[in-house]
C-alpha cells in the first residue's frame, strides 16, 4: 500500500469541542411570517451587508442545501416546514448578503430532471453558484442494503455514459453560468480501496471519457472528485487529477486528514497553474454524521465551534483567491451546529486575512 500523502491519520478530533459562543449573539425573533406559499427572507442585515462588502467577489460561500425550518431568523423570517423549503426556500436564501452559493445534495440520491435544475437558476442572481452532486448510481461502489452496508458490486460505478446522461447534461443545460464545480463524491470504497493501481486505472478512464465544459455554456463549471478513503490521497492521485484538468475536493470530515494536511495536496495539484478551490465543511472532527445529527438540531446555533478547521479553511481560501482563482466553500450544519453561522465566522476569518 502506498503511503498517503499526509502520513498517520491523527488519533483525535482536529479541534476540542466548545460551548456556544456569546460572541454570536442569539437571533431576535422576527414577526413571523403567515403561513402560505411564498418564503420571506430575513430583513437585510446592515453589519452582515458590510461584512459581505470587504469579501472578493471570487469567494462563493454557501451551506449544503437550504431546507431547515431552524433557519427560521438566520436565514427566513417565518417558521416554514421542510418541504415548502427545499421547494421555495431557495430565492430567499439567496438574498443573505454572504450566502453566494448552495450545494445541490439531493442530487447524490437521484437524477435531478432538467426542469429542477433550470428551476434552480431562476430564482436566484447572477453572482450565485451551485455545487452539484452527482448520483450514488455513479459514484457508489456498492448496492447497498437498508442499513447503508455494501451488498454487491454496482456495475454502473464510474459509468461515464451514466454520469453524462444523468448528471452532466441536465446540470449544465439547467443552470448554465450559474453552475459551479460538478462533484463526484465517490463513497467509502472498502475492499476496493486495497487496490489503488486498479481503482486509480479505473478513475482515469472514467474521468478521460467525460465531456470537456463548454466555457461559453457554463464558464464557471468545473469537475471535480471527493474520495472518503485517505489511504487513497496520495500524490498519483493528484497527478492523475492535474493531468486530467479535474479538481481535487478537500473535504473536512470523518475519517480523513485535517484540512490544514489537505491544502498539501491543493499546493500539489495547482503547483505552477493554479485553479478553483472546491472545499466542503461537513462534519466536526470526531463527530460521526448520525451523532452530529441529533446533537446539533435545529441548527440554530452554534454548538461546538471548530476553531483549527475554520482558520485552515481560511488560509487556503485566501490563497486560493490571492492566485486570482475562485473559491466554493460548501457548510454543512453538522460542521459546528447551524451553517449560516458558521458561514459568518468563517467569512469573518476570510475578511480579516483579506484585508490583513
């Protein structure tokens, strides 16, 4: 097995969980809004306005997906279900002043029709961006049973026929200069992950076969691909990544190397012709997904801050930028307990680097 590229996964979480932090002042509620078709974003916010102004325009920060009714007073004026949400909620999303992108995350449990994606793209301005997740039908190796175990080997895994019917088509046609990186997030390999020589054969093939993007279609897209297995981030994986124009995804996680060992493997990749960060914060060190689940809802606030993996995050995206490249940064709500705020600290870190 070749050594990865960060050496011994760390033993512990990458960064000791804390309280809440009086310095985010909890929200006052707003008059809620009557119940009904339409939802209401937050009233405009003149100290998240000013904090927005001293960003780079390259920088599309954003949470992963935009349907939680805890959100209400962060993001919504109003207490809105799921549903309505994720059917409606994205227009309002888009007017917060830091919120410049979303990730499409249903994307990743089935095909999303061409209707949606041009749905998506007509509700929101011309700065914004998505993240598109492509199928499990792709990017799973496994059937999987009920509870989420490998069953048998999926035929269509790396399909390029597939990823291109399925996902390419439909995102690129759909959301057109407001779509941003195409993800395949491939999920936990288990024994195929033993053969790296055979898997990395197969990823070069499937991403060589893939259509190059249409610049005067889609100028901002870019491939690129997120592995769950760190014995697999290695420098011939970059390599291969760098010889086929297709991004690496740090994702800060379970299971994977803190981002701060990660950015080795951007500082790699874009060694002499820089390119786009794509960059997911997903899960607070130490916290598996179901855990920080039920701790963290609604996602209201804060509930264990991840100081070392927000200022890691910081630092490579302000390099990224200062590289005259764009930056996608995708919050998930189980990084620290509620994205949007995460979102400001963040974007606070970015500013002060910015300016700095």
């Amino acid at each position: 097995m070749t050594a990865d590229l960060f050496g011994d996964l760390p033993p512990g979480a990458a960064g000791a969980p804390s309280g809440p932090d009086p310095a985010i002042p909890s929200p006052v509620p707003p008059p809620r809004a009557a119940r009904g078709k339409a939802v209401l974003p937050m009233p405009p916010d003149p100290a998240l306005a000013a904090l927005a102004a001293r960003l780079p325009p390259g920088l599309h920060l954003g949470t992963s997906t935009w349907s939680y009714p805890g959100w209400d007073g962060l993001v919504y004026q109003g207490e809105y279900s799921e549903s309505l949400l994720s059917r409606k909620g994205l227009a309002a999303y888009s007017h917060h002043p830091l919120l410049r992108a979303a990730g499409v995350d249903r994307g990743f449990y089935a095909p999303i029709p061409l209707a949606d994606h041009l749905a998506y793209a007509a509700q929101v301005p011309e700065h914004f961006r998505f993240l598109v997740k492509a199928p499990a039908s792709v990017c799973d190796a496994w059937l999987r049973g009920p509870d989420g175990a490998g069953r048998l080997a999926n035929a269509a895994f790396l399909d390029s026929a597939s990823a291109i019917r399925d996902f390419i088509e439909p995102a690129t046609a759909g959301l057109g200069a407001k779509c941003g990186p195409l993800l395949f997030q491939l999920s936990p390999l288990a024994a195929m992950a033993d053969d790296a020589c055979a898997f990395l054969a197969r990823l070069d093939a499937f991403l060589s076969a893939l259509p190059p993007l249409d610049p005067s279609l889609t100028p901002h897209a870019c491939y690129a691909v997120e592995l769950r297995d760190a014995a697999l981030l290695t420098p011939r994986y970059i390599k291969l990544l760098r010889a086929r124009g297709v991004r690496f995804c740090l994702s800060a996680r379970d299971r994977l190397p803190p981002v701060a060992r990660q950015a080795a493997a951007q500082a790699l990749l874009d060694e002499g012709r820089p390119g786009p960060l794509v960059l997911r914060w997903m899960l607070h060190g130490g916290r598996p997904y179901e855990l920080a689940e039920s701790i963290y809802a609604p996602f209201d606030k804060l509930v264990e801050e991840d100081v070392p993996t927000r200022e890691a995050i910081a630092d490579v995206v302000v390099r990224t930028l200062r590289a005259g490249q764009p930056a996608y940064v995708i919050v998930s709500n189980k990084a620290e307990g509620s994205a949007p705020l995460s979102c400001i600290r963040l974007a606070e870190a970015i500013a002060a680097r910015w300016q700095g």
